[in-house]
C-alpha cells in the first residue's frame, strides 16, 4: 500500500566532504518518513569523520548504524582519502553478507560517487536497486558523464587552455577548469576512478544531485535533455542538502557575536587541503591588510590525525600578534554551519568545494573563490555565473604560484565592499530554500525518489 515504510541504505565515502552530504541526506529522509540504515566504513580516514558520526547517531537514534569492518590497511604512500576508497573496493566482498541480513531488506541502496563501480556490480547481484550521490555540482557531472569518452580520443589533447571542451557537439568547459589529473598523460589515481565510475553510473537506477534548478539550470538541462549522454538514469537534484540537527554546535563563537552584522570573513579551504607555508602567512599578510574582521581556518596537514604543529610556528610569532587584533584564527576545524549561519559573517574565501558552496548559497554568503584542487575550478566557474561572487582567476592552482598578501588583501576589500553581491547573495538564499520548502524543485525530486522506494 501507499503506506508502506520506505527502508533505503547509505554508504558515504571517505573525507568530511562526501560524508556530511550523506548524513544531511539521512537526516532529510528520516524527517520524510523513510527508514534508514546507515552503514558506516570503519575506520574512518580522519577524526572529524568519526566524531561527526557518533555525534549524528546520537542525534538521530532512529537511524540504524551498521558498520563495515574494512580489512587491515597496508603500508601506503598514497593520498590516505583516495587510499581509503580503495581499500572498501578491496573490502567490497564483505559488504554483500550485510546487505543481505538487513530487516526488513532496504528498497534502495545509496552510495557515492567515487564508490559506484565497486558498489553497482554489488548491488546488482542480490538485486537491490542501487542509487549514486553525485557530491559535486551538476556542471561537474556533464564533465564526469562525458569523460570515459573524451580521454579515449584526442580530443582533449589537441585544445588550447581557453578551447571549450566539447561532446557530441555540445559544450561543456573551457579546458582551463578540469582537474589537473584529468588532463595527464599518465595514469592517476583520481582519473583511473573518474573513468571508471563515470562508465559504470549510468548503470545505477538514478543519480542524485546535491544541486538546485535555479542555480543550475543549463547543466542539469544538458543532462537531462540526454545532450551530454542518450541513455542516462534519471538524474535528480534534490539540494542544497540542509544542515542537520547535529551539526549545530554547542560552541558559538561568541567572538563572532560582538561583530557587526556582515562585517566578517571567513576563510577556510576545506577539509583536505593544506596550503603550503609561505602561502598560509602572505594569507595572513593579506587578511591584516585588508582592513577586514576575518575568522581564519588555518590547516597545515592534509589529515587532522597528522596535524600536531602549533598554531603560532605555522602562522609565526609576530604575525600571531597582529592578527589577533581583527581576528579570530582557529586551527583543524570549526563548524562552518555555526559560522556561516552567523549575522556576523558576510564572505567567505574559499575553495569552492561543492559542499561550500551550497553552503555558502544556503545563508546568502557571497564567495570571493580561490580554487585549489580538483572540481574547485568548475565550481568557482559557477559561483561567478550566478553571482555567488567572484573568482581571480590568475591565482591559479594550489602551489602554482605564491599569490602576494598586498594582491590578496585587495580583492578581500573589493569582495567585502560590493553591495550587490550581497544582495545576489540574499536572492540566492532566498531560492536554495524555495527549492528546498514544501512544493519546490528539490522537494519534488526527493518526493518521486520516495515514491519508488516505497513500491
Ligand atoms: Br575545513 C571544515 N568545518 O573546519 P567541501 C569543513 N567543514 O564544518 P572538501 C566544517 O566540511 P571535497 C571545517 O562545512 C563542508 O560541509 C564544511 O566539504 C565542513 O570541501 C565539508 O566544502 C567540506 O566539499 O571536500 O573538504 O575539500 O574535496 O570532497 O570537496
């Protein structure tokens, strides 16, 4: 009947950037009557994963925890999320038995993008529809869905930076904004698994985007129209994926609450990259510089396990003194949902990794973007478009060039005093929650995915 309980498993993959989105979404589908079992790869990679899981169960006591033991790690020099991804592939074997003993057995199956040609073949041999979070922006997916086909030709080789990449006559992106492994010759880990994967989705019974129409209507019109592809599952965005009840913090940053309403800049580069050190003190430079209230995430290691450095030798002692003045640093982690939810705050430099971004869209906080890695170009791209804010583009790659605090400072004040950015900002707010309340884009895309799970 119409009333039976829907019952769908999660499976994040490695780092906060693919996990958050995977609780938001438990969160999501718990509040719309869906049970959920949450199957959680153990160990995690880094700390932050695993105290933001203990905190989510303890929050969400309906929500059933299931753990994957993975097998024993090995010594290995790779990048330790990528590493991780690999490691529940080799693992994958002992997923299907615990799939199997799930009560009552789950009508859908949800996993991640990086996961979905280790996890499909699973699903599909004990028939059990299987679904792909795609944690990117939709504009990144046309490039994902697009690529297997694009390396096998010349066609990548042959363009200039500027070139617009093209499929089937249709255009995708200048060359200058796909991730710098993508374009190697050689094989990489981060190619090899985008290949892959992009091959094996369009197996999957639908992929869900953690997106919104308004703020991507030609890429999602690309994909949907079957532009970048003929045969595609139904690709639904059903974002910005709201932040859920255990993320709000205990710990306010009550430094924040005697600032000026807007006055504040929060710079932070997400949750795997390390800027190198020159680069973290010409920031330094340049946030004093600029005049403005900052609250600065400083992080030196790629995972927070490794990262035992004093804040003062990172940043260095004088510099320490002078920015204690307007600012407030913080070093590993802060919650950027209390952050950017506050009055206070009205920038945010940033990465633009993609849950950034929905983030920043999700409270009306307009992004001045220094991309660093991997899809942040593509990102970047598209907050400028929509008016988010703004991008320098000549700051280039992480580690490309030392980009000078005079430079930096510069386009903080530009970015802190445009007026109307801020108010593109605010109307952005005001649509991610339109496509997210009752009767909006993403509430009906969710909805419809319901509706088939529960038959
Ligand atoms: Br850092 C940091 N606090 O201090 P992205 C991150 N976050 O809450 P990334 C904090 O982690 P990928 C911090 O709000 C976001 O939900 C942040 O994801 C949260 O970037 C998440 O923005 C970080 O997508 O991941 O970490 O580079 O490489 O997957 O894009």
């Amino acid at each position: 009947s119409d009333q039976k309980l829907a019952h769908v498993a999660l499976l994040p993959s490695a780092g906060m950037g693919h996990l958050t989105p995977f609780l938001r979404l438990a969160a999501l589908l718990t509040a719309r009557n869906v049970q959920v079992t949450f199957i959680t790869p153990h160990p995690t990679v880094s700390l932050t994963e695993s105290q933001a899981l203990s905190r989510f169960f303890a929050s969400f006591p309906q929500v059933k925890q299931k753990q994957f033991h993975l097998l024993p790690p090995e010594e290995n020099s790779a990048d330790p999320f990528f590493y991780h991804m690999q490691l529940i592939k080799s693992s994958c074997h002992l997923l299907s038995p615990l799939l199997s003993a799930l009560t009552p057995s789950p009508s859908g199956f949800i996993t991640d993008m990086t996961l979905a040609s280790t996890i499909i073949p699973i699903t599909q041999a004990i028939s059990l529809p299987n679904y792909v979070l795609f944690t990117s922006s939709a504009k990144m997916m046309t490039l994902f869905l697009s690529y297997p086909t694009l390396a096998g030709s010349k066609a990548l080789d042959d363009l200039d930076e500027t070139d617009v990449i093209k499929i089937r006559n249709v255009e995708l992106m200048p060359k200058s904004l796909v991730p710098p492994p993508l374009l190697q010759k050689s094989n990489n880990f981060f190619k090899n698994s985008f290949i892959e994967n992009g091959m094996k989705v369009i197996e999957s019974c639908g992929i869900l985007l953690n997106t919104f129409v308004s703020f991507e209507l030609e890429s999602l019109r690309k994909i949907n129209d079957g532009q970048v592809l003929e045969r595609l599952p139904p690709v639904v965005a059903i974002g910005p994926l709201p932040p859920c009840d255990s993320e709000k913090s205990q710990l306010q940053l009550t430094w924040l609450d005697d600032q000026p309403a807007g006055s504040v800049l929060y710079v932070s580069f997400g949750s795997r990259t390390a800027l190198a050190r020159d680069q973290i003190r010409e920031l330094g430079e340049g946030l004093i510089k600029s005049g403005s209230r900052f609250v600065w995430m400083v992080k030196d290691k790629k995972v927070d396990r490794e990262d035992s450095e004093e804040l003062e030798e990172v940043i260095g002692h004088e510099l320490m003194e002078r920015v204690k003045e307007k600012g407030l640093i913080v070093k590993d982690w802060l919650n950027q949902e209390a952050t950017l939810s506050h009055p206070a705050v009205g920038g945010f430099l940033s990465h633009c990794g993609w849950n950034s971004v929905m983030e920043a869209a999700w409270h009306g906080v307009r992004i001045l973007a220094w991309p660093q890695n991997g899809d942040q170009k593509v990102n970047a791209d598209i907050v400028e478009r929509i008016g988010l804010g703004t991008w320098v583009k000549s700051w280039g790659w992480s580690g490309e060039m030392l980009v000078k605090g005079e430079e930096i400072a510069e386009r903080i004040r530009e970015s802190m005093g445009n007026e109307s950015l801020r108010i593109q900002a605010l109307g952005i707010k005001e649509d991610a929650r339109k496509a997210v309340g009752f009767g909006g884009s993403s509430y009906k895309g969710l909805t419809e995915l319901i509706s088939m799970w529960k038959h």
